[in-house]
C-alpha cells in the first residue's frame, strides 16, 4: 500500500508542476508586447512563407537579457509561450522543424543546420563528435548519416578525422553531394610545433564505400599576429539547395589604437571561389564601388552586395563567372539608420528576402520582396510594436534569422 501511495504522490507532483508552469507561463507571456509586419506596399501572400527569429529586451542596450520570439504574417510567438518540452530541448528552426515532422527517425539528434544537404534523392547529415575533457587528442569523428528517399533506408559511418592529431577544433560549416560524393566543409583551428592556424578544409566521402578519400586544405591561415588578424568565412547560402561552387571571404583587419579606444579597421578584402566538381580554385574580382560593402548572401551564381545608404538599403548582385554587377534590388527605410549589422538575405524560388535587424523606439526593422529576375519590388513592410503605449519604455527588438519555409 506504501508503495502505491508513494507512486500517486510522485504523479500529484508532477501534474502540479506542469500545471504550475503552463498558469505561470500564461501570465508571464501577457507582459511582453507583439510584434507583427505592417504592409507598406505590394502583396502580404508574399510573406506568407517567412519566419524571423528574435530577442527582445527592455531597458537599455546594454541589457543582454533577452526573450526570444517568432515573427510571421500571423505576429509573434515568444518561447516562454511554448510547451515545457520546447524549453528543455528547445524549440528547433523553422527547416529543423519540417525536416523533423517529415523525417522523425533520421532526425533524432540532429539539429545544427550547416550540416544539412537535400535533394530529392536522398538526405544527408554530417556532424562532428569528439570526447569531452582529454588533454591530448580529442578523437575527432564525423558522425554521417544519409537517408535515401526512395526506399527509406539510412546508412551511417563514424569515421576518424584525418590527420585530427593537430586539430584543437573542428565545426562543420557546410555539407554538399557532388555525384556519388558527400563534401564536407569545415572550419579547423590547429596547433603544431608552436603555430596555430585557422584553416578551411574539405573533406571528400565515397558515398558507396564510406570511406574518406580526399581531405583539401583550402585556405590556412596563422593566428593573429601582432595588430593585424585575418580570417576567412563561408558566405550563406540556402541550407537546402545544392551548389556547385563554395565562396569564401578573406578579411584582413588592423588594430588601431588611439587615446580614447580600439578599434579593427579593415585593410583587404578577398573574395576566393571554389568549384567542388572540378576542385579549381579563384580569385573574384568585383568592382571597385563595393568594396567597403558587405556582403550577404550566395545563391549558387550571384553573390549578393548589400549597403545603408541614408534612408535606402540598396542590395547589388554580382555574378561569380564574369564579375559584373546586375539590376539594384532598393527598399526606403522607414527612417534613417546608424545599424552597421548587415541585412539579412535569402533567395528562394526567384524571389529576394531581406530584413533589417533592429526595431526599437526610433527604428523599425525593414522587411522586403524582390523578384529576382526583374528586379521587380512585390512586398514591402516593417516590423512594429503592436498597440504601442504612448510613454513607452525603452527596448530593442533584434532579429538575427531568417527562414523562408
């Protein structure tokens, strides 16, 4: 009896502390403000597929704490709305999300977006798994996994890292399928005889055997030296579209130092393109007009330039075979903007997505739709504060994803 007793307690406890969770979450959820996007011009069918992720926080800049939350067409979402589930493991992205409620059982454990590829035949996942606290070797592995879709089975490999003896740490940055081969893109830091590089690699799988066949060293560059720093990224692409060619930028920035602050100032700029068919490796030469422009978004031809001008945020694209600029994509800013983050930029289906980030009491984050091949502006609108009060407390609305479903 003592035992069935103890065992109704335990269950007593539990539907009290799940009830408490979803009253305290249902009164704490009313404190925090929607937010929705107001249509300025064109079509709002056109939003319809479009996800922004967020943190928002009162009081001042230098606040850090920050709810985060949902925008679509619909409004938002803030995470402590969600189910206790959602805020144990949390809440997956938007691509995440489809792939999970499409493939359940591939997608247990896998949740790092870079390591994605699709098409439609098969689903690949490559990730890295290393042990946790050695001193020496890390025993770095790639954990793979590849669905195909024709007949629902998946193939796995756990392989060792080539030459990861040297390697300190390793994230995946990107994964491709070129034919019968699986690309991996990574990002390595590693140390021997007393140097330290950061480096890009690519590492080539032979689908059929699972084995490693090629491991590339891209680009290997030495830690920073004295007041100069060099780094390379890989520009964002669509996580599901298959692309030929990989670009990298290559930044080199210097310390300057005066009496008041630090500051990096940026000395060069180099755009380096990879085609992941032929391994051929170039140079991209872009005009001279963008070279203090940032850079945005690749979609497998174009890459796409992005600049504030006053009230104007003006996206130019350059294509990587001949260098040479196409049509502007311009959408008017609802006030002029000091933000010097750069836009956030999607293309899918032949269509631009662009946000700005920031909505506060001066600034409303700026959302626009461009047909591609016209240039052609379909929607345009802003991010706001719905039903705002008049004496309104400061508060900083920040969007840093995008997803287009």
């Amino acid at each position: 009896m003592k035992k069935y007793w103890k065992f109704t307690s335990i269950i007593a406890v539990i539907v009290l502390s799940i009830g408490t969770f979803y009253v305290n979450s249902a009164m704490s959820a009313t404190q925090y403000p929607e937010f929705v996007i107001n249509k300025k011009s064109g079509n709002a069918e056109e939003i319809k597929s479009l996800v922004l992720e967020g943190g928002y926080h009162e009081g001042s800049s230098m606040n850090y704490t920050n709810n985060h939350l949902e925008i679509t067409s619909d409004g938002s979402e803030y995470r402590n709305g969600s189910s206790l589930l959602d805020l144990v493991i949390g809440r997956p992205a938007p691509m995440i999300q489809e792939l999970q409620d499409e493939y359940r059982n591939f997608m247990r454990g896998k949740e790092n977006l870079d390591s994605f590829f699709e098409n439609n035949k098969l689903l690949a996942y490559a990730d890295v798994k290393y042990k946790i606290g050695s001193s020496t070797s890390r025993d770095f592995k790639f954990a793979i996994s590849i669905l195909n879709k024709d007949d629902g089975n998946t193939t796995s490999y756990d392989i060792k890292v080539p030459d990861s003896s040297v390697v300190d740490y390793i994230v995946v940055n990107d994964v491709q399928v070129v034919e019968k081969e699986l690309k991996i893109i990574t990002h390595n830091y590693t140390s021997e005889n007393e140097k330290n590089f950061n480096e890009k690699h690519i590492y080539t799988l032979d689908i059929s055997t699972g084995a490693i066949s090629n491991n590339e060293t891209i680009l290997s560059i030495p830690d920073q030296q004295g007041n100069t720093h060099i780094y390379a990224d890989l520009i964002k692409t669509n996580h599901k579209q298959a692309n030929e060619d990989l670009i990298f930028i290559k930044t080199q920035e210097k310390m300057i130092q005066d009496e008041e602050s630090d500051m990096n100032a940026e000395t060069s700029r180099e755009l380096i393109s990879y085609n992941l068919e032929t391994n051929d490796q170039k140079t991209i030469e872009f005009p001279e007009n963008l070279k203090e422009h940032q850079i945005s978004f690749f979609d497998g031809t174009t890459i796409y330039f992005s600049n504030l001008s006053e009230q104007n945020l003006i996206i130019t694209p350059i294509n990587i075979e001949n260098g040479q600029a196409g049509k502007e994509f311009t959408t008017q800013l609802s006030n002029e903007t000091s933000n010097t983050e750069p836009p956030i930029i999607v293309v899918k289906d032949g269509k631009l997505y662009v946000t700005t980030q920031l909505t506060n009491l001066t600034t409303k984050a700026s959302v626009a739709v461009f047909d591609v091949k016209t240039s052609e502006t379909l929607y345009e609108g802003e991010v706001e504060r719905k039903n705002s009060p008049k004496n309104m407390e400061e508060f900083e609305l920040y969007i840093y994803e995008m997803s287009v479903k």
